[in-house]
C-alpha cells in the first residue's frame, strides 16, 4: 500500500512497501528540467545532474559511489524535460546510509569550480557524442520542429557555448532557485517501513526552507502547416522522427492515446511494424511513443530506414495515419492494447526500482500518487470510438513535423516536402 507523508517545508514522500522484496529503491526528483532555462544557462540542470556526483558537505566524490556499489546497489541520475531524478538501488538493510547519501549529494552539493571545469569538458564530449549518434540527433531535431524558439525545442543537454559559458556561480545560483523542499519529491519502495523513512528525512531535510521560484515558459500558439528539417550525413541508414503536439499530463485523453501509440507502433503485432517492416521491408526498426508534459505532450514514429527507401516509407506511415484516421480500430485492436498497457505496468510494478519511477514521476508532475487500480479505471472509460477521435486530433496534417537525418537527395526533399505539403 502507498502512503504519502507532507513535510511542514513542503517536501512530499511517497513510498511503497513491497515486502516480499530483498531490496529498496530510492529516488529523489527535483521539479526542474530543460524547459526551465533560458538561452544563457541552457544546459544549467543536465550540467547539475554530473556535478552533484562531485562531492557533498559530507560525502567525497569517492565515497558516493563506493557507499552504494560498496555493497551491490547501483546508482545513477538523469535529466528530462521538467524533471531531474537521481536515484538508487540497494539491499534494504542499506537504506539508511543509501539515503544519507543521496539526500547529502542532491541537497548540499560542494559545486566547485575546479570539479566545473573538468565536469564541463566530459559534458561538451558527451554534447558531441549524441550529435554523433543519428538515431538521437533526429529528435533534437524533431523538437526543434514542435517546439520551435522555446526551451523544449533545444537541446536538453545545452549548447558547447552555453556549457562553455557556465561557471560555479551560475550553478550554485540554479541550484538553489530549484533544488528547495516545495520543489522535490522523494520516493521510495521495496523492503521499506513508511514511519522509518519518513522520520530519517525529518531529521536529514526537515529544517531547511522552501524559498525558490519555480517557474517555465508556457506553451503558446498553434502549429498552423508541417514543417520538415533535413540533416544531410553521409550514413549508411537514414533516421526519421515524425511527431506532432500531444497531450499534456492532466488531459482526460491521455490514455487513450497510449493506447493509439501501442496500436499504430507500440509492439511488433502493431500496425506500422506490420505493414513497414514485415509486409513491405522498408526498415528495421519502427516503433512510436507518446510523452506528456505540463501543458504540452508529443506523439512520434521513429524509424530507421534504408537510404533509398525513405520517401515509400514515411508515405506508407501517412497512409497508415489516414487510415486510422478514416475507419478507426477494430475490437480486436482494442483489447489487445488494453490488456498489452496493463500488462507492460503489471511487469514492470514487480521491480522496486520501477516501481519507485512509477510513483516518483508520479508525485513530482502531478502532485499525487498513482496505483494500477486508477489505470485500470481510466481504461474502462475509454470506448473505442475514442480511438478514432483522438487520431483525427492528434494526426492533424497541419501539425506534422517531419526530421530526418541521412543523405537525403533533392529529388527525395523535393517528394517528401510534397508528400506533407511542408514549410521549412
């Protein structure tokens, strides 16, 4: 059973007992991601995410990891549009220290220029690492597309200029505007006793204030034609992110897009990879997904497509979007992406570190918890007739943004660019 406890400074704990499990996992998450920067610190929170690492007021940069790896536990972090979550994995009967660990690093980071200065440089190789990577680059791209001129369009991990530019100063200033009590959420499930915990945090985080602002860029306007943004690389595969505005996180037909992502890409009995990749050949990999944020959301197809096939194959997945779009699903359909979305969460609530994201990810965006009853309550409202609606929503023509990255010719810009009737 979850439990959630608030503390007078207005940190939130939630946790899960799972007591048939040897292990506790751990996470805090701070309410502050990308979409939180302006151009000049852009990088600022995947920049913090390294530097925490570095040393606390009580922990060395050495004594961080071997506290945890010291005795079987794995650690890590990672940063999101509007989330950072650092988190860990470990025996239960090491929680406690565990805890003081990650609640020292997150909360009282040393952030010294010297560790700035060395992190900035394994920052700006891992900047280039992914602009390396096409199958990551086309979805920088792709958020340029939906995005465009705003926080979420750019890159998550920043500029080499602006990582370039940033010192201990404006880290330190970062850190504490977002990293407050009102601003964070712990979570923790496996072999936990809730009271236990709670009190350990009281004593670790109870007395520190929650001042800080909070604040991000709203979402405004509505994309009115499809765009297109071609990467010409040399490459032996051409990558393609095709996505469009989604739901955000609060939206009452959140789910049933979930279930038009399983149903268009979300496996490999659905429609895309049936048609693209079984029936016609014309790429290995394709799949979609979907993500919500505060006021936006996004709904894609990503695949990985022979050079000389692009042009059949994002055709294909257009008409795939239309036929949907015209004649909805069938029963079958239906219930095999209900039974596939509650059996993906079923599969994965039995490990306590996904557990911990479950409920984490949670209490952190929408301030609340979540079981797999509200899920199964939520699916039970959706008729199938919602599935065609929200595609006629959803795979608007007008909101198509179109990324490729690959040696894209002039004749296959000029017949893509026709096939979405796109601007640049």
């Amino acid at each position: 059973m979850q439990k959630i406890e608030r503390l007078s400074n207005g940190l939130r704990i939630i946790t899960q007992s799972m007591k048939d499990r040897e292990s506790a996992s751990i996470g805090i998450w701070v309410g502050v991601g990308g979409r939180y920067e302006d151009d000049r610190v852009k990088g600022a929170t995947h920049f913090l995410e390294h530097i925490v690492f570095k040393g606390s007021e009580k922990y060395t940069c050495e004594s961080i990891k071997e506290s945890i790896e010291g005795v079987g536990g794995t650690l890590n972090a990672f940063t999101s549009e509007e989330q950072t979550c650092f988190y860990a994995k470990i025996p239960a009967a090491h929680i406690n220290k565990t805890f003081d660990v990650l609640a020292d690093m997150v909360f009282f980071p040393n952030i010294k220029a010297s560790d700035v200065r060395k992190e900035r440089t394994v920052i700006i190789e891992e900047i280039k690492m992914y602009h390396d990577l096409p199958q990551y680059f086309v979805l920088e791209l792709l958020d340029g597309l939906i995005w465009p001129d705003h926080p979420l369009g750019k890159q998550l991990a920043g500029t080499i200029d602006s990582v370039s530019g940033l010192s201990s100063k404006d880290l330190k200033r970062f850190h504490h505007s977002y990293y407050r009590p009102g601003n964070i959420a712990i979570s923790a499930c496996g072999k936990i006793d809730h009271d236990a915990f709670v009190r350990m945090a009281k004593r670790k985080l109870g007395k520190i204030k929650s001042d800080g602002e909070f604040n991000y860029l709203p979402i405004t306007g509505l994309q009115s034609k499809a765009r297109v943004n071609f990467y010409r690389k040399d490459i032996e595969q051409m990558h393609l992110a095709l996505g469009m505005p989604g739901y955000d996180e609060n939206h009452p037909d959140r789910h049933t897009l979930g279930l038009l992502s399983i149903i268009m890409g979300g496996n490999m009995s659905s429609r895309l990879f049936e048609e693209v990749r079984e029936k016609k050949g014309l790429a290995y990999s394709i799949g979609t997904l979907h993500k919500t944020m505060h006021d936006t959301g996004v709904f894609m197809v990503r695949a990985g497509v022979d050079n000389q096939k692009i042009v059949s194959a994002v055709g294909l997945i257009l008409k795939e979007f239309r036929k949907i779009r015209k004649n909805g699903v069938t029963a079958g359909e239906f219930k095999r992406a209900k039974d596939y979305m509650l059996g993906q969460i079923l599969l994965g609530l039995e490990d306590s570190m996904e557990h911990m994201l479950w409920l984490g990810e949670s209490m952190i965006a929408r301030d609340r918890g979540r079981s797999i009853k509200d899920v199964i309550k939520a699916l039970n409202k959706i008729k199938i007739a919602d599935i065609q609606r929200v595609a006629r929503d959803i795979l608007d023509e007008k909101r198509y943004n179109l990324a490729i990255v690959g040696p894209v010719t002039d004749q296959q810009d000029t017949e893509l660019r026709k096939l979405l009737d796109a601007t640049v």
